[in-house]
C-alpha cells in the first residue's frame, strides 16, 4: 500500500531566548534556533521552509557561513545547550547534518564561521566552561580542533573571525565579561594574542568585523549602553611618531587612537541607547556589476526596545544615527540581537520574548521604516491547541518562564490572489502570569482556559476581532454574531499595570488638558487601537497589545494547578480537572457555559485526569488518568425541573482490570461516537467499544465496554493521540498517535477485522525526521471537516470550477499538532493515497 501524501503546511514558531541565535543569509533566508532545533524562514514567502533536527539541547547560537563573492551560502553552523557544534550542509537543495564536534564541556553560547583559501571552514565557539575552541572542518567532512583559549574564571560572550586584508591570515575577536575585546591571529596552527582593547565599562556583548576598502572594522557593544567602532590597519613602517607615542591613547573628535606590537586601532564611540546594548550586526556588501552599491552601515540592538542603524557622514566621515526603530510597547522587555538583510530594505530583532520584529524600509518615503509581518509563535512548551468549530482558525496555548500567551492562526489574507495558504497570528487573546495549561473552544469566538493558578478564565472575542475576521473570511457579520450580541461586545481590551486580567474597552476616554479630578488621571492606562485587518495580518507590536479579548468570568472550584479541559459540540457544557495526588481533589467539574455555574462533581480517579473528551454526539464524557484507568460518564436525560444536564457513571477499569500499565496520556472518539481510544506511556494504543448502537436519535448505550482492537504497540511512549473526523474508504478509522520522540504516526482502524491476528491496524505514514517535533508531542487535533483551511473555499460561487475545487479538496484533512518543542505544526495529509 502506498504511503499517505504528508505536507508541512505551516510551522510556528519563535527564537530562543539567548543571543546571537538568528542569523540572515546572502540568500535571503534568516536562521534561528528554535528549542531544539534550526529553523530556516524566508521573511518573503513568509513561511519557515525547513527545520533542521539534530541537537539534543536548545540551541543557543546560529550563524551562517558567508562567501567572500556574497554568493548563496551552503553551510551554517549552530551551537547548543548540549555542549555540540553542528555544521549543515546544504546538498540538493537540503541542509543536511554534515560534521558534529564535541570538545566543550559547558554550553556554547556563541559561534562564528569563515571559509579558508582551500575550502576549508574555520569555526570559533565560545562556552560556559570558560573556554574559546578554534575548529577546522574540511570537505572530506573530517573536524579538528585546532586551538583552545581558556579564561580560567572569565567568560567570552562572542566571538567573530575575520582574514586579515592582504595576508589571509585569521583573526578572531573575543568579547567578554572582562570588559574588553581580546584579538588573537591564527599562527602556524595556533591562537595569539595580538591585542587587548580597553574602552568598554560593563561586559562585551557582542563583536563583528567588517571589511572594507582594505582595512577591517570591528564593531563591539556592551552592558554599558555604548558601542565602539574600530578600525584596524597594520602600522605603516614610515610612521615617524616617536617612541613614546607607541603606547599612549589620544582623543581628538571622539575618535581614540591605539598602537602596540605593530598594530593600529582606532576607536569611535557610538551613544544612542539608553540601555545594555545586546547585538551589533554589520549591513552585508550589496553588489551589482561587482560595484558596491551602498555604504557601510552598522545597525545595533538594545534592552531598551530599539535598533539604531549608524552611518558615517559623507565628507566629514562622523558616525551619527540614521534610523531608529522600535520602542515596543506591550510585555516586551527589549532586543537580544539585530540583523539586516542583504539588500538593506529590512531589519530584524529578536526579544527577550522570544518574538521577531521586523521593520522594512518603505520604498515611497526616504527615511520611513514601517513594521512588517513576521513568523510568531510560542518559546516554551505549547501544551493544548484547539481548531475553531468550523475549522478556519486555530488557537494555542503555551507555558512560558514569565507571561503565558495563546496564539490564534489564521489563513492568509493573500489567498485569493496567490491560491496558496499560508498562516500567520493574527490575535493573542491573553498575555499571563502564569504557565498556561490547557484550553477549550465554546462556540466559535469564546473559550475557557486554565493555568497554574488554579482559576479558570472565560474569554469572549471582542467586535475588533469579529469584524476583522469577516473581512478576512468573506462571511458577513449578521452570519457571525446577532445583532444583539454585537451591540453588547466591546471594542477591544487592555491589560491593566501589573494586572492579570483582560480589562474590556469600551471606547477609549478623552480628557481635556486641565480638567484631571486627580493625579493618576494624568496617566490613563493606553488603550487599545482597532486593527483594520484587509490586506495584512498585525505585527508584532499590534499583537502585543492590541489584539487581547476581554475576560468575562473567573471560574473557582479546584484547589490545584489546571491540568485539562474539554467541552461538548453542543458548546454547553465545560469539563476541567487539576492535579491530583488524591482523589478528593482528582475530581471532574462539570460547568454550565449559560450560567457558568458549576453543576457536578465527578469522583472517581485517584490521581491527576490527565486528558478527557466528549463524545461527538455530546452524550459521553470520557476521562483517563495518572492512576492508569479511564473513566465513561453518560448523559443522563435531564428532569423538567432541573433542565441543565447530569452525568453518571457508566464504566470505568479498575487497577485489576486495566490493561495500561503506565500513565494513559491521552484519548480520543471515534467520529461516529462508537469507539473511543487510549494512549499511554506503556507504548500502548488500544480502541474500546462499541459504546452506543442506533441511530443518533434512538441510541442505545452498551453495558460493557471492553477492548475491541488488538493492543498496537508504537514503539514509543504515546502522548497523544486523535481520530480523524472523516472515514477512509472501507469505513475504516485514521489515526494519528503523537510519540514523546516527537514523531507523528498514521494508522487505519477496521474494527471486526481479526483483531487477535493484529490485523485491525494497518500504518500508513509517519513524518520524516524534518518534519517530526524534536521533542514530545502534546496535543493533536484534526481539522473539524474536510479540505484545507484558505483552500476549500477559494473558488467564489459562480466559477465554472467550484466543484471541481471542492472534490479536490475532499480528498484532502488536515491535522495540527503542538510540542514541548515550542512549535505548532499544521500538516496536510491526502486521504485518496491511504
């Protein structure tokens, strides 16, 4: 049987929080390390085209191997947490694991890369474990370490090489929390020391060297809100300064000179930022015609929420500030590093939050740089994610070390002109203090969500959303919301100083200059600003502040931290449980989404219910647990008194009877509410059944459920797991089982089919090593209907080829997936080749 047509169809994800982890090629494709992994992004296309697995810790630092002729690079390097250099080969049009050096034994935090005369390629690391290590790889894919430059106590924050005009001799620059830049030069296969520049008051952050017109400039920033430019140039041997000259520093038009053991350096101090500078980047030669076509530059990143790009004045030769962006506002604490693309037109940032910005030069207006659209995403675990009801946007939620956020992605707004989709945020409904832990869709624009605090929140879409998502779906507003609801609906939210909850905004409050009843009505909170969201998706910026819904309940009732939630089709009824070591506190709360009042309690695990899931039919609730057991409540039919629903206990396995022996992590329903599935840490997937026969209207609940497949053994802890809502042919079941190895397996279910025998289950596809997680796979969840989000609705009522789009689409699902990685997949699978 042939494998399943499986498609990355969007990736999101964001930058670790460390500097000198993303790097802009010749080529235009920017890298950055993404938890465990590399990530190349083409800011044109807007999308991440591959993601290179081969760290087994977070990669703190990313560079690629520029070409002397500013060619396409070839080669990129990475260093991690796991103490591991990386090179990566690009071979038929793929980057590829190409030679791996251990030597460190202590994090790599920065790494540099320069190609020799014989093709050979030089790479500097800088560690923890107080120690510079100057490797050569050559193309017979062999490695040695050339040279290791220990600093006892100290630490070198970055490192950069450079040849040295003429002589194609090497030079490396250390920064480091010695507050100096430490020069050394290649030698008969060893490091030596050449200079010591002083200057700099708190720790080097970052050094670069350009070069230029023969000489090599070398830029450093550091903590002390300064960047000092220097020009080294060997000492001409007609020089006529007298002896004593040799050794003293001289100030004249901020420009410092220094001379020892034949070399010349002078320095420039650049002051703009207003705090520690993090990142400095030179503006990569452009040419054309083997002409030059612009003058150097240099742009640098702070803490204080800017980028400067610098530029000597023609004639006098000063470096003044050019351009300055940023100043972020949100909960965003500053830049960790900066870099430029080849042409000039776009810089970007990556924050202490983990996020890119980007500004792109604006083309009608010299001097204008406006915001421009970038990848986003979650930079720790992503724990839960939900498809909306009718599938055209999903919403995440993340753990992070400081704020929580959720994510909502939507299809592109370029679709109808480009006929492919492509996915980008377009909200973050809540911005938290705490771990975000799981989440649950109530219709189409509310959700409740649960965290660490033990509270669960109730979010309702603001009329900015709505209105923005008409325009971008095409779908009128009556069609989304009544009349009533949207009168009610406020213009957006804020999230008051120091606050944790959405505050809903209204309109926003004028005062006259005069008029204050106090002192704190001087400083109004800043509100919102509605989003007009026709021909692009917001920024970063916008995101952070101008997309949140507002909160409209707290749920109290569970004394421990939020662990899972589910809702039913009918969006009436909420299910959450918390942790557990008890079984007091291992109860399931049932909540009325109409009243949000609490109407059961649900005792029966002893231990943490780790995932549950209504049926599609919303008649049965399932639940698994730490305790290894599941538990199935059924819908009692409700008294005329009391029309809200009840649920009883209809079947559960007791320790003795329980067929898991490890935790069971996850579970699923079958689409016709027949079956359901368990999946656990014991590698062991097993449907159960059948639960009801009948029709919907007249079904009859059995009275024994028992397995009904043969136990399917993936190999692998299984952490997640989903039935796909479309049948197969034959009226088999496709499911997808996500594994803690980070890999995605496909099955076929036939039920009946001499399950002794293991022939019920039958594989059909798994992701490729590009494509898996790097790490555990938390959550899976198929696409509520068939086609491809942005694809099944692109040909308009009237073209002659609507239909023929439609049965294309049919043969298609889609399923996400969300990772302790810190990425959300979303894949495309082609049902006609299973």
């Amino acid at each position: 049987m042939a494998a399943p047509t499986v498609e990355t169809c969007h990736v999101a994800c964001c930058a670790n929080r460390t500097p000198n982890v993303v790097s802009w090629s010749r080529g235009g494709t920017i890298a950055f390390g993404t938890c465990n992994s590399v990530a190349l992004y083409d800011p044109k296309d807007r999308r991440v085209v591959a993601v290179l697995n081969g760290h087994t810790g977070r990669v703190s630092a990313v560079q690629w191997v520029h070409r002397e002729d500013c060619g396409r690079e070839s080669h990129l390097v990475s260093g991690g947490s796991d103490n591991r250099l990386i090179l990566w080969e690009a071979q038929n049009g793929k980057f590829n694991l190409s030679v791996e050096c251990k030597g460190h034994t202590g994090p790599i935090c920065a790494v540099d890369a320069i190609y020799t005369e014989d093709s050979k390629i030089l790479v500097a690391t800088s560690a923890s474990d107080s120690t510079v290590r100057l490797w050569l790889c050559n193309p017979a894919k062999e490695v040695k370490c050339l040279h290791t430059l220990s600093f006892g106590s100290g630490f070198m924050m970055d490192v950069s090489l450079a040849l040295l005009p003429g002589s194609r001799v090497p030079i490396l620059a250390c920064g480091g929390d010695d507050s100096r830049v430490h020069l050394y030069v290649l030698s008969n296969g060893q490091l030596q020391k050449t200079l010591s520049l002083q200057g700099h008051e708190d720790w080097v952050r970052g050094v670069e060297w350009a070069s230029t017109s023969g000489e090599l400039l070398l830029a450093s920033c550091s903590q002390d809100c300064l960047i000092r430019v220097w020009r080294l140039c060997a000492k001409s041997g007609t020089d006529a300064r007298t002896e004593d000259d040799h050794t003293i520093i001289k100030m004249k038009e901020n420009v410092f000179e220094v001379k020892e053991r034949g070399e010349q350096a002078k320095l420039t101090v650049l002051a703009g930022h207003e705090n520690w500078v993090y990142g400095v980047h030179w503006q990569p030669p452009f040419y054309i015609g083997g002409e030059l076509q612009q003058p150097l530059k240099l742009l640098s990143a702070s803490m204080d929420k800017t980028m400067i790009l610098w530029a000597p004045e023609e004639g006098s030769g000063v470096w003044v500030e050019q351009v300055r962006v940023g100043e972020v506002g949100g909960n965003t604490l500053g830049f960790y590093g900066c870099q430029i693309s080849p042409d000039g037109s776009m810089v970007v940032a990556h924050a202490f939050h983990g996020a890119l910005h980007l500004w792109c030069k604006d083309q009608d207006k010299e001097g204008v740089w406006r915001p421009g659209v970038v990848i986003s995403g979650h930079f720790n675990a992503v724990q839960d994610l939900s498809w909306d009801p009718e599938g055209e946007f999903i919403i995440s939620v993340g753990s992070k070390d400081l704020h929580s956020q959720m994510n909502i992605l939507i299809k592109s707004f370029g679709i109808f002109f480009t006929l492919q989709a492509t996915w980008h945020e377009i909200s973050r409904p809540q911005i938290h203090g705490y771990d975000m832990q799981c989440l649950a869709m109530v219709g189409r624009f509310q959700f409740v969500s649960g965290a660490d605090e033990k509270v669960l929140r109730v979010f309702q879409a603001p009329r900015n959303f709505v209105e923005n998502f008409a325009n971008i779906s095409g779908t009128s507003r009556e069609k989304l919301l009544t009349s009533t609801d949207s009168a009610n609906l406020p213009e957006g939210a804020s999230t008051p100083a120091l606050g944790l909850s959405n505050k809903a905004v209204f309109q926003a409050l004028k005062f006259d200059e005069g008029q204050f009843n106090s002192l704190s009505d001087q400083y109004q909170e800043s509100y919102f600003h509605a989003l007009n969201l026709t021909a692009e998706p917001p920024p970063e910026d916008h995101l952070l502040q101008n997309t949140l819904w507002p909160e409209v309940q707290k749920l109290y009732g569970h004394g421990f931290e939020m662990f899972c939630l589910a809702s039913d089709s009918s969006g009436k009824v909420v299910a959450s449980a918390c942790k557990a070591s008890k079984a007091e506190h291992a109860a399931v709360l049932l909540w009325s989404t109409t009243t949000w009042r609490q109407l059961q309690a649900l005792p029966c695990h002893t231990l943490t219910v780790t995932q549950m899931a209504f049926s599609p039919n919303a008649q049965l609730l399932l639940a698994v647990s730490r305790d290894r057991t599941w538990s199935l409540w059924k819908r009692d039919q409700p008294a005329s008194e009391s029309p809200e629903p009840q649920f009883s206990l209809h079947a559960y396995t007791g320790k003795d009877t329980a067929i898991h022996s490890r935790i069971i992590w996850s579970c699923d329903w079958s689409p016709d509410s027949k079956y359901f599935v368990t999946s656990s840490r014991d590698k062991k997937v097993i449907a159960w059944g059948p639960c009801t026969t009948g029709e919907s209207e007249n079904l009859v609940l059995q009275p024994e459920i028992k397995p009904c497949s043969s136990i399917l053994d993936v190999g692998d802890a299984a952490t997640a797991v989903a039935f796909c809502p479309v049948l197969c042919s034959g009226n088999s079941y496709l499911l997808a089982v996500g594994l803690e190895c980070g890999r995605i397996l496909l099955y076929r279910w036939s039920p009946g089919q001499e399950p002794a025998g293991g022939h019920d289950w039958s594989s059909c596809g798994e992701t490729d090593t590009s494509q898996s997680h790097a790490l555990a796979v938390k959550r899976l969840r198929w696409r509520p209907r068939a086609g491809r989000a942005g694809r099944d609705d692109n040909k308009k009522d009237g073209q002659t080829d609507r239909e023929s789009v439609i049965e294309e689409e049919s043969s298609w699902v889609q399923l996400a997936s969300a990772s302790a990685d810190h990425s959300v997949k979303i894949f495309n699978i082609n049902k006609q080749a299973l």
